[in-house]
C-alpha cells in the first residue's frame, strides 16, 4: 500500500512597516519576523494547513492608540494581537488559507526593554513575535497554569532559533503584555 506524503502546513507572513526605525536599527527585522512567525506557527501544532498572519512593526503611538481603542487601556504596550481565526465569520472554503490576525510590536517599548534586560532588539522582537503568533493560535496567559504552558512553549521555541529564554533568572522576567495588553 503506498505512503501518502504528510501535508505540509503554510503560513503567509505579511510583514508591515509602518515606524521606520525598525528598519533603521534592525534592517532583517522583517527577516526575523518572518522567522519567529513560522517557528511558532509549526511548534505550536495549530490545526490549520495553511493560515496567514500580518506583523505590524509599529511605533509607540500607533500601539497607543489601538491599545486605547480596542483595549480600553491608555499608553503603549510591547505586543497586541488581534485574533480573527476562530471568530465566527463564515469558514474558509476547501484549500483556502485561514487568516490568523494581526500581531503589532511596539518600537520604541521593545527598544527600551531590550536596552533595560541587555539584550538585542532582533532577540526580544523575535520574543515579541513568537509570543503574539501563539495567541493568535490559542494561547493565552489569564492563569498561573496557562501563562506557565505558554513560558515553556514560548522558550522551546526561543531555543530553537538560538534565543535565550526570556524568563531566566537575570533575564526579562516579565511576560510580553502582562500589564494586559498583549
């Protein structure tokens, strides 16, 4: 009987540059978006053949305005992510991709965390990114027990791409958005 080869699982990145000193202190930063965005997407198992998904690189402002207007919530935040899949608009038809959402990363906060834990700006945006393809795939941090699956899912990750895990004792300590917003 003749093996079927197993399916490969796609996602389309669609990288957005809006704040151009992302492009000025990390000129791969779409590289590395691009990077992250995949490495989550096939370790997290999602249950999706083919998906798309937008990164924003965004500047403080912009994160500031869309945290205030769809989160209630004033000032800026490293990472926002807006899920579509799972909403219950009509599903994609046979063979079409699933739309995941939208993952926007906030320069300046980013910067300054990176400066702040003494790392580089491409390691903590891959964090960031990873970190927002895992929500829009599910995952969420609203318990101890959740936020503590997603860590070790997040750092498997980080790992694989030669990132160093965030929460490490004398590293980050802080999870991306967890003042709410992400």
């Amino acid at each position: 009987m003749p093996k079927t080869a197993p399916k490969t699982r796609t996602l389309d990145v669609d990288i957005s540059i809006p704040c151009a000193e992302w492009s000025r202190s990390l000129p791969g930063a779409e590289a590395v978006c691009r990077q992250a965005a995949a490495a989550a997407f096939h370790a997290a198992a999602a249950p999706y053949e083919i998906a798309e998904a937008s990164v924003v690189l965004a500047d403080d402002d912009l994160v500031a305005g869309l945290n205030r207007d769809y989160r209630g919530r004033d000032g800026p935040t490293n990472v926002l992510t807006f899920a579509v899949a799972g909403d219950s608009g009509p599903p994609a038809a046979a063979g079409a991709p699933v739309m995941l959402g939208d993952v926007v990363v906030a320069y300046e906060t980013v910067a300054a965390e990176a400066a702040a834990d003494g790392k580089g700006l491409a390691e903590h945006l891959c964090h960031m990114v990873v970190h927002g393809m895992l929500h829009l795939l599910g995952h969420d941090h609203r318990t101890d027990d959740d936020a503590a699956r997603m860590e070790r899912l997040e750092t498997r990750i980080l790992a694989g791409l030669g990132v160093p895990d965030p929460y490490a004792t004398g590293r980050e300590g802080r999870r991306p958005g967890a003042d709410g917003h992400g």
